[in-house]
C-alpha cells in the first residue's frame, strides 16, 4: 500500500484549505492516518528511492553528523510559519536507519524542525540514494542557504579528523586550499575573535585568520580593534598592518642611518690615517723608530676590538 505525494492532492499533502488555517490532524482522512501510525514499519516495503510518501515525523530522526549544527530560533519560527500556511512545497530526503520503521533525514532538517513546530503530523518524504555521503549533504546546504563559518569548520575538522588532507578537503568541496586553513583556524580563535564571529560582527574566515596571526605577535592592537563598535572589515586588518609596518620601520631606520653613518666615518678616518703613515714612513719624515711602532701597537688593539 504506498501513500504517494501529489501537492494537488489535499487529501495526501499537509496543507491547508483556508490561507490563515493552522493544519491540525483534522487534515488528514482518518482512513489514511491509521493507515500511516499502524503501518509506519512496512514503510520500508514500500518506499523505493526517488519514490515520495506521506511519513509520519514521528518516524524521521535528524542525522547526529549533519554539517548544519547552527538552527537559529528566528529562522526555524519563520519557515514554520510559511510551513504553516503551505505545507512542505518539496519532500525531505530520508535514508533507511538501523532501526525498523526509522528514517534518518538526509537533506531536510530545517524544514523537519518547521513542521514539528507547526504541528504536522506527517510530511512528504523521498528515500535518497545510498550514494549520498556528506559533502553531498554540505553542497545541499550551502545551496539552499549557507552553511555558517563555524559549520563549515567543524566539518572540515570532522574530515580531517577522518584522516582526510586538506588538499582532499578543498578539492572535494570546490574550494581553494587556502580557505580550508582559514576556516580551521576558527576552531582556536582568541576569545575576542571568536566572540566577534559568535555576534555576527565578523564572520569572514580571512579576516579573523589574519587578526588571530596579528593577535599572536599585537594582542593589545587587535584587542583595541576588535572592542570598537560596528563591523569589523578587511579595513581594519589593513589599518593595523600598516600601522605595524610603519612602526617597524620608523624603529629601524635611526639605528640604519646610525649605521651607515659611523661606518661611513670609519672609512674616512681609515683613509686619512693611511695618508698619515705612508707619509710618516717616507724617507723625509721625522719620526723616529719608537713612534712608529708605538702606533703599530694602537693599531693592533684597535683591530681587536
């Protein structure tokens, strides 16, 4: 006996005659509604993939290793209410459990938390394929609405933990390299960063991963940018770069020029101090044997220093 899915079919979809009617379980035919909780195990009999049904969410669990982890309320409260006033417009994706009559949500997760908050009692379901892994499952979210920074870091964490390299990791997810490390360091953020990317303040992986580099060598500096009011921007991190280059070279430049300058004397007095002995080793010259050696000896110590 399958239950099919047809969105014409108010008998068979959860929807709602009147636009401002809440569904309640009078919307189901009472037939069909025994029908579902008596039968729910011999669903797996049933169901074959890419086949959609009515199942009830009494029998959907959520998948404990889905990349979302992140349901913001305010989300979840608005889908329920489209949910609401037009049922679940496209079927969640479902895959077997160990467990008889069970089915782990796949791809679907919001839009299963939005029916249960809305009071359905079923939803339209499809059975995925046994293909569907879980970068399949991060690709399905970032399409329909982007997965956070965070989930897409502890995802990463969770592949690499696997013994996946990076380099797996960017090519199976379509991204550069670069990313992958920008993203893993959101895990160890300072506790000022990673407050600033928990309130939305920041939450581009780039700019916290060069401020976490800046914090290592300025805490202050970055402490200071990361306290003011308003988003914090590439600006900022290209502010506090040139202010550091700035100061490096200010600090750097007397001692050069000191340097330059006491090296440049040197050789000048070097030169003339040659001029000095060849003259007073000329034929001519009035210096006796023990001055000239007495000024060998000064050279000497001098060359020791």
């Amino acid at each position: 006996m399958r239950m099919p899915w047809n969105k014409l079919n108010v008998e068979q979809l959860d929807l709602v005659d009147e636009p401002n009617a809440r569904p309640s379980d009078s919307a189901i035919p009472q037939d069909v509604e025994t029908q579902i909780s008596t039968q729910a195990p011999s669903l797996d009999a049933l169901a074959g993939e890419g086949m959609p049904l009515l199942m009830p969410v009494e029998c959907l669990e959520e998948d404990p290793a889905n990349p979302r982890t992140e349901f913001p309320d305010d989300e979840i409260a608005e889908l329920a209410h489209d949910v609401a006033l037009r049922g679940i417009l496209q079927p969640i994706v479902v895959r077997r459990s160990a467990e008889l009559g069970r089915y782990r949500v796949l791809f679907g997760a919001k839009r299963l938390r939005a029916a249960k908050r809305a009071a359905l009692t079923v939803v339209p379901v499809v059975i995925g394929s046994g293909g569907h892994d879980v970068y399949a499952q991060v690709a399905e979210n970032q399409k329909r609405h982007g997965l956070s920074p965070l989930d897409l870091a502890r995802f990463m964490r969770s592949r690499a933990d696997a013994g996946e390299s990076n380099a797996e990791i960017a090519r199976r997810m379509g991204i550069d390299l670069t990313s992958v490390a920008h993203h893993l360091a959101l895990l160890t953020l300072p506790p000022e960063l990673e407050a600033a990317l928990r309130s939305g303040r920041c939450t581009s992986p780039r700019t916290l991963y060069e401020l976490a580099k800046l914090h290592e060598k300025r805490p202050e500096q970055v402490k200071e940018v990361v306290g003011r009011e308003g988003q914090i921007t590439r600006s900022d991190v290209n502010a506090l770069k040139m202010t550091r280059q700035s100061r490096a070279v200010s600090r750097k430049a007397p001692a050069s020029r000191r340097k330059n300058s006491l090296a440049s004397q040197a050789n000048d007095l070097c030169g003339r101090l040659e001029s000095l002995v060849a003259r007073m080793t000329s034929p001519k010259a009035a210096v006796t044997g023990d001055e000239l050696a007495a000024l060998r000896r000064r050279l000497a110590d001098l060359a020791c220093k």
